[in-house]
C-alpha cells in the first residue's frame, strides 16, 4: 500500500497582498493526478492545513473538493491540526468527514488514547499500518501547570508528558499489532487439523504480521532548519523536542517545517515540507511529498522513502544587490520574460544595500518592471554603514556602561537597529523610541522598588511570622519574571 506524508499546505494563505488560491487548486491537481499514477491509498496531512483559523470560503471549498475526488478515488486521508489551525473549525466537519474515510484528530486527548489510533486498511480490507495520529501538543490539553515552578522544571515536566503522550500511544498501537499476531497464531493452529484452506488465507491476510506504525506530529525538533514563514512555536515554555522523545516509529511523519528535511539523520523521520513556497527565503529549495510503500516492510523490514517533487506553480524570485546592479539585474529579467511570452507572472522581492532612502529606490526599480510582468512584492534594504565598529567597545567592560548604554548598543545589534525590514523608517524609529520610553519605566519602577525595600528593611523589626505573604516581595518577583 502506498502512503503519501505531506504537510503545511496553509490553504487561504494571503501572501503580501497576493491570493494562493491558483497555485493551491494547481498543487491539489497535481496531487489527484499523483493520487492515481501511483496507486496511493492514504495521505497523510501533517498539520497546518489552513493557513488561518478562519479560512476564506474559496480555500474550505478546495479542501471539500479535494475530500470529494480523493474519495472516488478510494484514498483515504489523515489530517490532523497544526498550530494555525483552529481546532474547533477542524471539529467542525469531524464526523461528516469520516463518512468520507477522512480522518481528523485536531485536539490531544490524553484521556482517550485509542482516538489517536487509526487502523488503516488498503481496498481489499487488509490492515497495512497503523496510524498514531497526533496535533499539534496544546500545553493545556496535556498538563496542568504548578504553581511555584522554575522555568527549567516547567520545560522538564512538559517534555516528559509529550514524551509519555507519545509512548503511551505507540504502546496502544503494539497491543493492536500484537492482538492482530496473537489472532494470526490462533489461525496457524487451526493449520494443524482439517480447516478450509481459502477461508483461512483470507483470514491470515487480514492480520498481516509486522503492521507498521507511524506517527505523526506538528512541532519543531532539536535541530530543524526554520524559514521565515514559519511562526515559532513554542510548547508552553518549550521550544523544540529532541529526537529521543519520540518512541520508535517505522515512520514519523512530521509539519510545521517548511523546509523537507530528515530527522536526526534518521531517513523515517521527517518534515515532508510544505509544498508551495510560503516565504520568500524558501526559494531555491525543492518542494516535495513523501511517498512510503507497506511493501517496503516486507521486502526490507523497514520503510524506503521516497520523494516526489513538487512543481513550481508561481514563479518567486529575489534580487539583491547595489542599487545599480539590482537594476541592471531587473532589467534582463524583463527582456527575459518578454521573449519568453508565456504569460506568466514573477513575484518579486528586492533587498538593496544603501544608504538612500527606500522610496527613492523602490521609485527607480518601478521606472524598470513598469508594464512587465514582474509584481514587486517587497523591497527591503540594508543599510552599508551596519557593520558595527567594535575596536573601541574592545576595552569598555560592563560596569563601565550605564544600563541605558547598554539597552542602546543591544538595540543597535538587534533586527531593528540593522533596519532590514519591510516597514518604513518611521515606524522603525517611533519603535525604537517607544522601546526605549518602555525600558525607562521598567527600569526607573525597578529603582523605586529597590529602594522602597531597603526604607522597609530599615524601619520595619525582624520578621517573627513568615507564613504573612510579603506583598512587596510578590511583586518584584512578579516583575522580573515578566
Ligand atoms: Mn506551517
């Protein structure tokens, strides 16, 4: 049987003012084409299939579409939420879904374990994997917090019930493999004295031995490559899972990745990557799915991956450069695509290193692409005088600046300091201004507190009750920890 592991489609994604829906209803075609040339049988959706909570109408109709033509074609599919998606939306059409061999786990539900199983079976009724189905982890819906926790003791008791999470199901999920072994050694006896040979066959082929279980998850591990369109997220406190927190899966199909990529150099642990470009520094990186064949486990005992390509179906490009060359560069890229004549658009993205200012640049590069069909999707540019002169700061130590100093050069060597950005400069320099106004207070309320705690040491006798909350202390804790 044939397994298709994709994930991130972010259907009704706005992309800097532009629709996807022609590229999504292009790549939905594409997969219904891949759908029969290779017999697939289920796909599996990673997560984010939707790019918002509340997706445009167009993008819930190509969804529905797509459940329609997958299900003539006796496809089934797997979908479960990944962090943009909403998961009441998703509950939504849940059970009107299934009717469909349309599987969907949008919530963790640790007290019912046996929802995140799902037996798959190919056309004839054979079981051929096991599924163990799992969202995006919401912190909520697996551990209730204590109270007086330190950040790392947080992170630690999350890890270990996503980790328990994940054992538990994979356990759940070797009891049905091996209640399906126990069933087929019941058959082999029945070997031993007059039986019905066909009738058996059948049933042996039913409980096929060394069912292969895959999982699935939407959250970023130790060591995964980001790209800019990718929304971090963080488990509560915690901002990536190590490999070793997963149970051994014959396959861990995982989202939320946009780049493909394997896990901890474990070719059956994978970001199958979203597969269509959703920001513009995922350029230049192949986009594909994954296709895995229940054949494989026989032949190899262990699964082969495969990948299949995705076709570009909207053109993106970024230019970079000086001013003069950014422009010499936009210009063969218009003569190019006059004499290629086929209609098609370029989104662009420029990122010029000057000292001038941004309209006057962006000015000059619309003089260029006028009547072309290149649509100039964003210009950023870099200031040249950035690089930050360290010989002086060489022999400054901390206690020789001022706290201010210090917020200042922090700010200088941050995002907003290097003015790389899409916003104009003014926003940049009223938000600078009102983080600096905003590190003023915390700092001049820090002070006062500071001092009204050592007036109360001064006045105040020794303290004889300790079990008396001490206000003023909360609330310095409170602050440093916001
Ligand atoms: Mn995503």
């Amino acid at each position: 049987m044939k397994i298709l592991h994709t994930s991130d489609w972010h259907l009704g994604q706005h992309f800097m003012g532009r629709t996807r829906q022609a590229e999504h209803k292009a790549l939905i075609e594409w997969l219904l084409f891949q759908v029969q040339e290779h017999q697939i049988e289920l796909i599996i959706l990673a997560g984010d299939v939707f790019d918002t909570g509340a997706p445009p109408s167009y993008a819930r109709e190509l969804f529905n579409e797509l459940v329609i033509s997958l299900n003539q074609l006796t496809c089934q599919l797997i979908v479960v939420a990944g962090n943009h998606d909403s998961v009441s939306m998703l509950n939504e059409s849940k059970n009107l879904l299934a009717c469909l061999d349309v599987n969907v786990i949008a919530k963790t539900l640790p007290e019912s374990l046996s929802e995140h199983i799902l037996p798959v079976k190919n056309k004839h009724g054979q079981l051929e994997a096991i599924v163990c189905a799992v969202p995006f982890i919401r912190p909520k819906d697996l551990v209730s917090s204590k109270s007086n926790q330190s950040e790392t003791d947080k992170k630690r008791d999350l890890l270990n019930q996503i980790q328990s999470f994940y054992f538990d199901i994979y356990e759940e999920a070797l009891n049905l493999a091996k209640k399906t072994n126990q069933d087929q050694e019941w058959l082999d006896q029945q070997d031993d004295g007059k039986r019905d040979d066909k009738n058996i066959e059948i049933q042996k082929s039913l409980f096929d031995l060394d069912v292969p279980i895959i999982g699935t998850g939407h959250l970023t591990t130790l060591g995964a490559k980001t790209s800019e369109s990718v929304r971090d997220i963080y488990i509560g406190t915690l901002e990536a899972v190590p490999a070793q927190a997963f149970p051994p899966f014959d396959y861990l199909a995982l989202g939320h990745i946009h780049r493909a990529q394997v896990v901890a150099g474990n070719d059956c642990q994978r970001y199958s990557g979203s597969p269509i470009c959703l920001s513009f520094d995922e350029l230049n990186r192949d986009k594909s799915m994954v296709l895995l064949d229940t054949q494989n486990m026989l032949n190899l005992g262990k699964f082969k991956p495969q990948l299949l390509p995705v076709p570009n179906f909207q053109a993106m490009k970024t230019i970079r450069g000086e001013i003069k060359d950014v422009l010499q560069e936009l210009k063969e890229l218009v003569t190019q695509l006059s004499a290629a004549d086929d209609g098609k658009s370029v989104w662009l993205e420029v990122k010029v290193f000057t000292d001038a200012y941004l309209s006057d640049v962006q000015k000059h590069i619309q003089e260029v692409i006028q009547g072309s069909l290149i649509d100039l999707l964003r210009v950023t540019r870099q200031v040249k005088t950035q690089v930050v002169d360290h010989s002086n700061q060489a022999k400054e130590t901390l206690s020789e600046l001022s706290v201010e100093e210090v917020f200042d050069r922090c700010l200088a060597a941050s995002t907003l300091g290097k003015l790389d950005q899409t916003e104009s400069e003014e926003t940049v320099s009223t938000e600078i201004t009102e983080l600096k106004s905003i590190f003023t207070q915390c700092v001049s309320s820090m002070q006062e507190s500071v001092i009204k705690d050592e007036e109360e040491l001064a006045v105040s006798p020794p303290k004889h009750d300790n079990t008396l909350p001490n206000k003023q202390g909360t609330e310095v804790v409170g602050g440093a920890d916001a």
